[in-house]
C-alpha cells in the first residue's frame, strides 16, 4: 500500500487496534489526524512516528458527545484536511445485563458505537465523493455476525449495524474508486478486555482463539484495498462465523448462549 499525500482519520487511535492503524497508515506514507479521548497517549504516538515523515494529529475527543463529529469536521475544514481514509474504530463493550446500566449510559453508548460512525462517514464521504477516491473501515466483530450471547448487550447489535451499514455503502458505492470495509475480529490482545472489565475470562481462552493487532490490521488495509466488504481475520474466526452461518439458528443460538458465559459478565 502506497498512501503518499493521502489524510487518514482514525477514532480509537490511542491503544490497540486503533493505534495499529495509525501506525501501519503512517508506514504506508499517509498523514493521519488520531482521535480519542486521551490525548497525552495520542501525543506520545505522534512523536514516536515522527521519524516516518508523515505528519501526526492528535485530536481529543470524547466521541459519545453528539457534538463531537461535526466538531471534528469542522477543525479538518479549519485546517484544510480533506480526509481519504476513515477508519471507524474507537468502542468498547459495556459489562453486565442491559437494564444494569442506567439509560443514560446505554444511550451515550450508542452515540459511540452507533451515531459517530454513521455521522462521520456521512460528515466525510461527501467530500470523498467530490474527489473520487475514499477507504472507510467500520471496526464491527465477530460479535456482529453471530447471534448474541447474554451481557454486554448493546455490543453485538451495535456491530452487526456497522456490518450492514458498511454492506449498504459498499453497494452504494460500487464500481467507483471509493471502498467501504466492516473489519469483524474475534478475540485480540488489546485493552479492550481491561476496559470491559472480563480479562480474567479472557485468560482461560486457549492460545489459538487470540488474535494480534498487526495482522488484523494488515488484513483490514488488504481487505478495503480489493473491496471486500466483510473481513474476518483468522482462518479459526472465519470457520466459526461459516459454521454459525449454515447450522439451523436456534442450534447457533444455544451454541454462542453456552460459550458466551466463558467471555462475557452477564449479571
Ligand atoms: N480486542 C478485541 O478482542 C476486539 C474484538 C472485536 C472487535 N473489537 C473492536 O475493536 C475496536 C477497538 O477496540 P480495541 O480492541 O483496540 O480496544 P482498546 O485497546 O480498549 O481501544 C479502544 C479505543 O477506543 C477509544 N475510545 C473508547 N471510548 C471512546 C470515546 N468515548 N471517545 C473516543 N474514543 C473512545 C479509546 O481511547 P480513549 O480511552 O483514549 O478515549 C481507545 O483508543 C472497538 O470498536 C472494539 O469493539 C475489538
């Protein structure tokens, strides 16, 4: 991949796959504008890829604020950045059963993982369209092409959105030079699992189910590249998601229910 003179956005851009995409996006020769909440992190990366020659934004933004994607635009507009590459990235998972977090929470959740992604890409493709070229890359799941486990609840509907969503545009978009991927990984070793509070669970997982940033990432970049619109990494994900997909749904169902309780707080 050769991203010389292309603007990049990446949201999620201050820890694990996120960051993974700043990183390989400035080794390809893009100059990238990196969002997310802590900004002295997204500083620190900016000055450990200075060597590359690209140039490093940081931008913070706390991107559950309804305000926060036009208020990204319009500082692109103010610094005459027109974005080629958006990469939809930041979220997390929210433990515990739906009504065991307030609404209000639940709500901000879905500015999150639902709202920023679709504003944004709709915010940004418009300016994509006018030039001819654009790469979108929705960071949906597994969890967003199999049926649900119990907890975390909003997490696997928020992903199978980005699936379609990223589907529709895809076929919006066909034929021309602008490419719109849904990267669904399995389990990766990031902070997600921190975050989400189920690290203990996590560590019971055999070896062969965790998943590593560079090569997700890496595919991710392929994928969009040749416009595939769905892109699992890992022959073990893409078998599982192959086998959710042909058993009868009640069997797939009780199959993710079981195993969901060995990865997810569901209390
Ligand atoms: N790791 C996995 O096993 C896995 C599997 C499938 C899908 N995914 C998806 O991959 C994406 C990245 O997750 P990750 O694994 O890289 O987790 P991570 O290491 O915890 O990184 C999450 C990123 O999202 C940012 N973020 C969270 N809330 C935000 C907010 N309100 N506003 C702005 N930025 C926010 C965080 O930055 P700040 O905290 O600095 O704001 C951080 O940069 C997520 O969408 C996740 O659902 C992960």
């Amino acid at each position: 991949m050769d991203y010389r003179g292309k603007w990049a956005l990446v949201t999620g851009a201050s820890a694990g796959i996120g960051q993974e995409f700043v990183r390989q996006l400035a080794e390809s020769g893009a100059n990238v504008v990196m969002v997310a909440r802590r900004e002295d992190r997204l500083k620190e990366l900016s000055a450990l890829l200075d060597s590359h020659g690209t140039k490093t934004i940081p931008l913070a933004a706390d991107l559950s604020d309804p305000d926060a994607p036009e208020s990204i635009v319009a500082f692109l507009e103010e610094q005459g950045i027109n974005i080629d590459i958006l990469i939809n990235n930041a979220g997390f998972g929210l433990p515990g059963k739906y009504i065991s977090t307030s609404w209000a929470e639940q709500e901000k959740y879905l500015q999150l993982m639902v709202s920023a992604y679709a504003e944004l890409t709709h915010r940004l493709l418009e300016r994509m369209q006018a030039r001819g070229y654009g790469r979108v890359i929705n960071v949906a799941s597994v969890a967003g092409l199999v049926p649900p486990a119990a907890g975390h609840t909003l997490y696997g509907p928020s992903k199978s959105f980005l699936v379609s969503f990223s589907q529709a545009l895809a076929a919006e978009y066909n034929d021309t030079d602008i490419n719109v991927s849904a990267l669904c990984p399995g389990f990766t070793y990031t902070e997600f699992h921190d975050v989400n509070n189920t690290r203990e669970q996590l560590n019971k997982m055999p070896d062969f189910m965790m998943m590593q940033v560079g090569e997700t990432v890496s595919g991710a970049l392929k994928a969009v590249e040749k416009a595939h619109t769905v892109y699992v990494p890992g022959l073990q994900y893409k078998f599982l998601v192959w086998l959710t997909g042909i058993l009868p749904r009640a069997w797939a169902e009780r199959i993710v229910r079981r195993s969901g309780k060995n990865y997810r707080d569901s209390q």
